[in-house]
C-alpha cells in the first residue's frame, strides 16, 4: 500500500455564541494565510446549500417548527454530508478553517434542554480538530452587533445557556480568544494560534471526534 508523504492541512474551528465575530474573524483568517503562501479553504455549518441544510435554514428562520430531536439530528447529518470531502482536502494538505461544528450542536439543543450526552452521540466519530478557537463575547456587546435578534436562538438569556455549556465542552486543544476588542487586535492573536497549529499539525494523523 502506498503511504501518503503530503504533509496534511488542519482542522482550525470556531466556535463561539452569536455575534461574537467568528465569520469576520473566519474571513480574515483565510486572506491572512492565503497571503503568507498556505493552501486553505473556508466551510460553515450550517451549510445551507444542501438539501439538509435548506430544512434546517428554514428552521432557523421560522418558516418551519420541527422538533428538537429531529433539529439536532439534521444538524449532525449536514456535517456528515460533508465528511468524506472534508478528510480528502485534509489529507491534500488543504488546511480547513470551519465556522462553528459539532460544539455548537450540542450547545444549542441542550441549552433547549435536551441531554447533553444523547446531543454528542450522533457527532461522534466525525474529524476531530487540531484547534478550536472558541471566541467569547460579553453579553451587551454582543446583542448591540448588526442584525442581532433576527433568528431563532438570538435571546441573550439563551445565549447565557449556550455559553455555559461551550466552557462544558472545552477540552486541551480549544483557545479561548476574548472577542470584545477591535477586529484587527482579535485577528492578530487568532493567526499566532493558527500559524502555530498548522506547523504543528502536518505530520499528527487525523483522530476522530469523541472516540
Ligand atoms: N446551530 C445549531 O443549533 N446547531 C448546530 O449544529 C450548528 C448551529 C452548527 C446559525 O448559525 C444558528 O445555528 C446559530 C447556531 C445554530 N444560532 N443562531 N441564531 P450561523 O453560524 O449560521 O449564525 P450566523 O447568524 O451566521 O452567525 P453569528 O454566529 O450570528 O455571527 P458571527 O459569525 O459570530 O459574527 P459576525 O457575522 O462575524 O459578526 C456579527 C456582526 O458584528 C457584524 O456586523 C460584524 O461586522 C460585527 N463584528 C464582528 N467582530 C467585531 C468586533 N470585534 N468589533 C465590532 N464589531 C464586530
């Protein structure tokens, strides 16, 4: 059998409760690296474009109730779509940089209540990543960023929740980057981290997720 010797990409993602800037600070990321030579791609979940992903946008933008089970699962399912693309731009020595991912599954559905260990079960055994960013905002500048409260989850009450359970989540390989500060200060200390990871990450094999 032939052994791959392309040094692999990383798996970086955010995550963080709304408005607290990961898709400003996704976006920078990926121009910064791009600048300084490195092969990178951008992902979100939700992915809307996907048929799951069309039930779970008009979910989230309150065209359609569904309950919480089948919510949570949909999410899941829309990062499973995407895992086998996901491990072959990897292994390409793409570096991945996704904005929000099974954390925030778990954050969301068991800040509605539901039990956290049945919300981590069906995320188990997705690519496990090399660095979580996790950016935390204070609370009042949070709901005082554009377009606040126009979907579902955006109550700062449950956001409280949805933090809460983030700092359960949190494990050695997440950072925790304060996002109150300007957009510049936040980026610079987001590449270090990311720079860092990536350098270190090339050789490690690719874990899975809880397992
Ligand atoms: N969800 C779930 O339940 N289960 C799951 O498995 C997953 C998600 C994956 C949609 O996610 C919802 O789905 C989400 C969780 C749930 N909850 N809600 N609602 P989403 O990621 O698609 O949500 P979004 O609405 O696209 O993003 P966001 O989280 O609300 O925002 P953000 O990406 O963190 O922030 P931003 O768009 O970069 O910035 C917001 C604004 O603030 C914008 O005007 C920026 O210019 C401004 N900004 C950003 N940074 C700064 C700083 N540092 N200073 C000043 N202003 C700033």
């Amino acid at each position: 059998m032939k052994v791959s010797t392309t040094p692999r990409g990383s798996l970086i993602v955010f995550e963080g409760c709304d408005r607290s800037g990961k898709t400003t600070q996704c976006a920078k990321l990926v121009e910064s690296l791009q600048a300084q030579g490195e092969e990178v791609k951008l992902m979100k979940f939700p992915d809307r474009t996907t048929t799951i992903g069309t039930l779970i946008n008009n979910y989230l933008q309150m065209s359609q109730e569904l309950d919480d089970r089948v919510v949570h699962l949909l999410f899941s399912a829309n990062r499973w779509e995407a895992i086998e693309s996901m491990k072959k731009t990897l292994k390409a020595g793409t570096t991945l940089i996704v904005d929000r991912y099974a954390f925030s599954g778990i954050a969301y559905s068991a800040a509605k209540g539901l039990d956290l260990e049945w919300c981590r079960s069906p995320d188990i055994g997705l690519i496990k990543p090399d660095k979580v960013i996790y950016l935390s905002v204070n609370e009042q500048i949070m709901s005082e960023r554009a377009n606040y409260g126009n979907e579902r989850y955006e109550k700062i009450d449950f956001q409280k929740r949805v933090h809460n359970i983030f700092l359960q989540l949190q494990e050695p390989y997440w950072q925790n980057v304060s996002a109150d500060g300007s957009i510049d200060v936040i980026h610079k200390e987001i590449n270090t981290i990311v720079s860092e990871t990536i350098r270190d990450s090339k050789v490690k094999p690719l874990l899975k997720l809880w397992t």
